[in-house]
C-alpha cells in the first residue's frame, strides 16, 4: 500500500517542549492492511521522551543531547548519529558504516536531504515531506503528551509514522492532487483511538 511505504526513513529535527506533559503516551502502535499487523512497543524515560521503540524483531534505543534532541539512535550494532549547530539546527546524520545523509538545513524547520525537502510546524509535526502535505485539525494527536518528539528522526524505527505520530490530529494527506482523507476514532483523554487512511488501520494503546 501506497502510504504505508518508507516515503523517506532518515531524518531529523528540533527541540518541542510544545503541548508536552504527562499524560498517557502510545505504549503500542498496530499497523496493518491485510494479514498480520505489524506491533511496535514504546517506552519512554523519565522525561517522557522515546527511549526505545520494539517490533518484534528490531529493538532501537533513543538517546538525547543536553538540548532534547535525538542524539543517537542504536539497533544492535547499527547506529545513527545526530549532530546540531549551536543554534540547534541539525548539521549532519552519519550512520555506523560511515554513511552522510547529506543534510542541510535551508531555513527554520526547513531539512533538505539529498534533494528531498522536509517542512515542520511550530508544533513539531509535518507541513510537507517530499510530494506528501498534510492538513491537521485542533485535536490532540497520538503523540500530544510525548516530550520532544522528533516525527523525522521516528521514521528511522517506524517508516509509516509519518501521518500518525504528531502532536496534533492528521486530517488529510495530499500528494500529486490526490487526497487521502483520515478517519479516526475517540480514544482516552481526547486521543485518538485509530486512524483509517486508505484501507489501512492504525490502533493506538496508552500507558
């Protein structure tokens, strides 16, 4: 399926301390179309950031600079390392086998990488990635209550997640004049319970 493929998997950004507090946090996400859904387990540390994010198969571990931003992200032997300017913005991805990512960062919120340009809102959450943008409503997003959340960095660990892991509700994604309107269902404290976006169903847990 179309939007359930990896559009763009590496990827960064910037501090949020936007509509963060405690409150409940995805503890499973449930993807799936046909057949097997695919499961992935968070947890969070005592910041409520994303610690590790767990499939079953793959087990990645998140680590943070002294600013909030995704220093690393490990699985097994494999890592991605960040690095971010005195300002904050980020300078380079470089994987464990020495890989450039060829980031630059073009304007506030704004990421190029190698050629594919990625947008954010104040809030964190996309405005455009690639030929992909999105339209939110004033609704808590699944991710309202996780603390500098980075939804680029995610795409490392959860390739899908760019159209359900923001802190505000995803209403419609457009891409070559085609729209892809996104239902989704009451869950606990204004959270959504489930996004339905072109046959595909995502299912949210919270702890």
């Amino acid at each position: 399926m179309l939007l359930l493929l990896t559009c763009f998997t590496m990827l960064s950004c910037g501090d949020d301390d936007s509509n963060s507090n405690s409150g409940p946090k995805p503890a499973s996400i449930s993807i799936g179309n046909n057949g097997e859904p695919l499961i992935y387990n968070l947890t969070y540390d005592s910041k409520n950031r994303i610690q590790t994010v767990n499939n079953g198969t793959i087990n990645a571990t998140l680590s943070y600079t002294a600013k909030n931003q995704v220093d690393r992200i490990t699985t097994g032997t494999s890592f991605a390392q960040f690095s971010y300017n005195d300002e904050g913005r980020l300078l380079s991805i470089v994987t464990d086998e020495g890989q450039d990512l060829n980031v630059s960062a073009t304007g506030d919120n704004i990421y190029d990488f190698a050629g594919t340009t990625a947008i954010l809102n104040d809030n964190g959450d996309y405005i455009s990635l690639g030929t992909l943008n999105f339209t939110y409503s004033s609704a808590k997003g699944a991710f309202a209550n996780v603390k500098h959340v980075d939804v680029i960095a995610l795409q490392f660990v959860i390739q899908s997640s760019y159209f359900f892991a923001g802190k505000k509700r995803l209403e419609m994604l457009s891409s070559g004049g085609t729209t892809y309107p996104i239902v989704s269902t009451a869950g606990e404290k204004g959270l959504p319970a489930t996004y339905l976006i072109d046959g595909s169903l995502v299912t949210f847990t919270y702890n």
